[in-house]
C-alpha cells in the first residue's frame, strides 16, 4: 500500500514503501516498542489524519521484510522524560523488545522550569537499561515547532535554544551509551508544505512521513555498516 500523502508528493525526503523496504532488507529485527512523548504516540486522536503516524509507518517498513513482527507503541503526550521512565520503561522491557525508538524530552523544554542537567540523566536512566537488555535503540530529538503569531518572539527564541539543547544532550547520550541518534531538526531543509498542525507542536502526516523517513534510513545506516564490518 502507498503511504505516501499530502506534501510528500513535494518533498523529495519522504520514502516510498518500496525504497524503505530495500533500506531494511536486511533487518533483524522481530520486537519493536516505542516509548516517550506526543512525538512517540504520533497523531492527534482527536483529530482526522492523512495517514499513519511515524511510528506505524516505521513498523509498516519493517513488517515488510520481517512479517512476523511484534510492534507496542507506548508513547503518550505531555509526559516529561521523568514520567515516560516511570511509566513505560518496565512495560517496554517486559516486551522483551531487540529494537527500541524513544522521543522524550520534548515536553520538558516547554516547562518554565527546563533543567537540561536533569533531563539528560532521565533520558540516560531509560536508555540504559535498554542497552543492558541488548536493545537496538533510536534516541530521537524533536523537530523545532514552526512560530505561532500566539507566542512572543523571544519566547520562541528561547524554545528553539532549548530544543536545539535537548539535540545536543541526546547526541552525547547516544555516543556515550552507543545508540542511533536521529536529530529531526536537522534534516534537509524541506522543499514541501509545512510539517506540523496548527497548533505549532503536533506534526502533520507530511511531519510523520519526514520523520518515519529519517528513522529509516538511519536504521538502513546502521545496517549497512554492519555488513562492511570485516
């Protein structure tokens, strides 16, 4: 089935199903759990959507070359990187998953309160254990949300230092615990509509297309340089 909708006939980053699968084929993965926040639970409930979030289009690529595929998506919005340990890391490890992408972090820099320092050691407390279970895992930070006529320039200003913070946290974390970092606000400068609904925050199905995109081709990467290991 074509996933592919709205902008992404514009924007020449978007995959089609054929050209995921080919980036997967040699995939070994059979249990993929997704933990974190509104970027993790993917759309808007309340709302119609185009088509799939990222999350299920990932799973769809990878259902494609491993049938038999286990996929638990766990992610619910609002949740600080904190409350997603708390809430999802037991339940994502009684899954007994071999592949694992977490989005977390995003609702913290929206709090007054943003501690960078705290953060990063939340997200470290949840990709460890995943790392110690011998979990694949893709660390994601969030797009940076376009302005919003509602919100002060400065106020966005200070939103886009934080999520460009988180970015680098999330980096240095993957390095240092040896998991994929998939950096959505750095991607290709897009050519199509724009990637997020109207409320600035929640991506639109080009926005899920675009990041189901970049997971894939960084797990492709990543399979890729396995075979070339000697």
């Amino acid at each position: 089935m074509n996933t592919m909708c709205g902008g992404e006939r514009h924007d020449p980053y978007p995959l089609a199903p054929d050209a995921a699968a080919e980036l997967l084929a040699r995939a070994p993965w059979r249990r993929f759990v997704v933990l974190g926040d509104d970027l993790a639970e993917g759309g808007d409930p309340r709302k119609d959507r185009e088509g799939p979030p990222w999350t299920d289009r990932v799973a769809a690529a990878l259902r494609s070359v491993r049938p038999e595929l286990a996929y638990l998506n766990l992610g619910r919005r609002e949740l600080t990187a904190a409350r997603i340990r708390a809430r999802q890391l037991a339940r994502a490890l009684t899954f007994r998953p071999d592949l694992a992408a977490v989005a977390a972090g995003g609702s913290d820099v929206l709090d007054d309160s943003f501690d960078a320092d705290a953060t990063e050691a939340e997200l470290a407390r949840l990709l460890g254990p995943l790392r110690d279970a011998g979990v694949e895992v893709v660390v994601l930070a969030p797009f940076c949300g376009r302005r919003s006529a509602r919100h002060a320039a400065e106020d966005q200003a200070v939103l886009h230092r934080r999520l460009r913070l988180l970015a680098e946290r999330t980096r240095d974390l993957a390095l240092r615990n040896g998991v994929l970092h998939v950096d959505l606000g750095a991607r290709p400068v897009r050519t199509g509509p724009d990637l997020f609904r109207a409320d600035g925050r929640h991506l639109d199905a080009h926005g899920h297309a675009v990041a189901a995109a970049t997971v894939v081709r960084c797990l492709g990467a990543r399979l890729d340089g396995q075979s070339a290991r000697p």
